[in-house]
C-alpha cells in the first residue's frame, strides 16, 4: 500500500500504475484467493490502475512457467516432444479464475498472463471480461512478431510449445527460442540450472468451447518475460 501511494505521488494521476499479485500460493496455508481480492480492493484504493495475476510462493518455478501448454497430438508428433508423450497437455491461461475474481470484485484493470497459446482462448478471454488485457512470454520469445502477426489476422495456435528450453538456458544465455537449435538440448542434458519441481496441479476452470476464430485485438497483447 505504502508502495503503491508513494509510486503514485511520485509520477502523478495521469500515468497508469500497475502491479503483478501473486493471488494464491501454491503451498498449503499460504495465500488465499479471498485475501488476494481484498488486497486488491486496497491497492485500487491507493491508486493503482491495473493488476496482473500470477501464485505468489510456489514450489517450482513449473508451477507458473508449466511446461506444454495446449500442445496437442499433432505438435508434438512435429517438434518430436518425447517429454510431451509423458505428460499431460497442460491448461490453457491457468490464471484465468484468478483474474475472474479480481475483476468480479474491483474497477481495476486486469492482465492475464500464463497459458495463453489460441487465439480462440484470447478471443474467449476478453470476450468474457474475464480479463481487460493479455500477456504473453514465451510466445514472444518464440515469435518476437507475434503482436503483428495477431493485429493482421492471424488464428490458430501459437508457435511455442512450452518445452521451456529457454528457462533453461535462462541467466546462462541469450534470452531466444532454443527449440530449433542445435545447442538446444546441450543445457537440460548437462543438468544447467533446470527448475526441479512437480509439476502444478490443475487450477480450476478451463476455456469454453469457442466455434468461431476471430482476430485478436493486437492493443490488449503485451509481450513479456
Ligand atoms: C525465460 C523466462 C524468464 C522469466 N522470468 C520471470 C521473472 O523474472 N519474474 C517473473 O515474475 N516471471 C518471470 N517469468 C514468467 C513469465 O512472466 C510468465 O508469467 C510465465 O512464463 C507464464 O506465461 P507464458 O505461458 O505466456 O510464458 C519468466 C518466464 C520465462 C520463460
Ligand atoms: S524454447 Fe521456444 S518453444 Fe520452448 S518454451 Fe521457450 S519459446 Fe517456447
């Protein structure tokens, strides 16, 4: 709150303020959704204008960065995911109750981020009023054109199949899509700062079956790592 009124101060009414909350913990007895949502109702009263939602404590950084978001069969027999055969496909925007709620109970704008790979989920997402704007990371790192490719039409599924080679490589190396390179496979198999952890649980709620594509409104598409 002291942050939020101090930001505030310093760089007027007129500059939009916002803040990443992470609305549950991923630990048992950690946060609760309903003190995320009171929290949230403090912050809109100390003047922050948007918040984007996320766990705070979480047992893994896979918890927030899952691996194989929305990856179907058929991308995964195309970028030979062997891991994917293993593992479920996960949730599409996983976050996405967290933003219901914050929205339901304040005026501030909301920024989904995590999951978010079709551009039927962003079209359902902001349709919904779930959430007022979209964030994205790795799909831009994938396609650092993606804003672009979305304001001139483009449908379907994002490039990123979440196999998170670039967390890997994170701190280490360039911050690229490692997928496609040769040294892609050289950090995970020398063991390189790999985020052990279990993978998360499922969050309730998933996407809506949505029978039309529709271009995605490129103003509500923020990249982000
Ligand atoms: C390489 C990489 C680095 C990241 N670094 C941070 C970070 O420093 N702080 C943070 O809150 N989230 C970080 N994230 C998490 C992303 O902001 C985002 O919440 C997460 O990747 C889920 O969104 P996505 O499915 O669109 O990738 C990072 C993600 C990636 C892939
Ligand atoms: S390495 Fe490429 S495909 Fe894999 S998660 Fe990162 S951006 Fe997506």
């Amino acid at each position: 709150m002291a942050v939020v009124e101090a930001v505030r101060a310093a760089v007027g009414a007129d500059m939009p303020l916002t803040a990443r909350i992470g609305v549950e913990d991923s630990l048992p007895n950690g946060v609760s959704r309903e003190e995320s949502v009171e929290r949230a109702r403090l912050l809109e009263t100390a003047g922050i204008d948007g918040l984007e939602t996320t766990y705070g404590i979480m047992r893994s950084y896979l918890e927030n960065i899952r691996p194989y978001v929305a990856v179907g069969a058929r991308q995964t027999a195309s970028e030979l995911l062997v891991q994917r055969v293993l593992k479920p496909r996960g949730a599409e925007a996983y976050y996405r109750p967290f933003a219901r709620a914050i929205k339901e109970a304040t005026g501030v704008l909301v920024i989904l981020v995590g999951g978010i790979r079709t551009t039927d989920a962003m079209n359902d997402i902001i349709g919904s009023g779930d959430a007022d704007f979209l964030a994205m990371a790795r799909p831009f790192i994938r396609e650092p054109d993606l804003g672009n490719k979305l304001a001139a039409g483009r449908t379907g599924m994002v490039e990123c199949v979440s196999c998170n080679m670039c967390l890997a490589h994170d701190g280490y190396d360039a911050l690229q899509c490692w997928r496609k390179s040769p040294r892609s496979v050289a950090r995970p198999l020398a063991g390189h700062h790999w985020r052990t952890g279990e993978d998360a649980d499922a969050v309730e709620g998933g996407l809506a079956p949505q029978a039309r594509l529709e271009p995605v409104p490129s103003r509500a598409v923020q990249a982000q790592v």
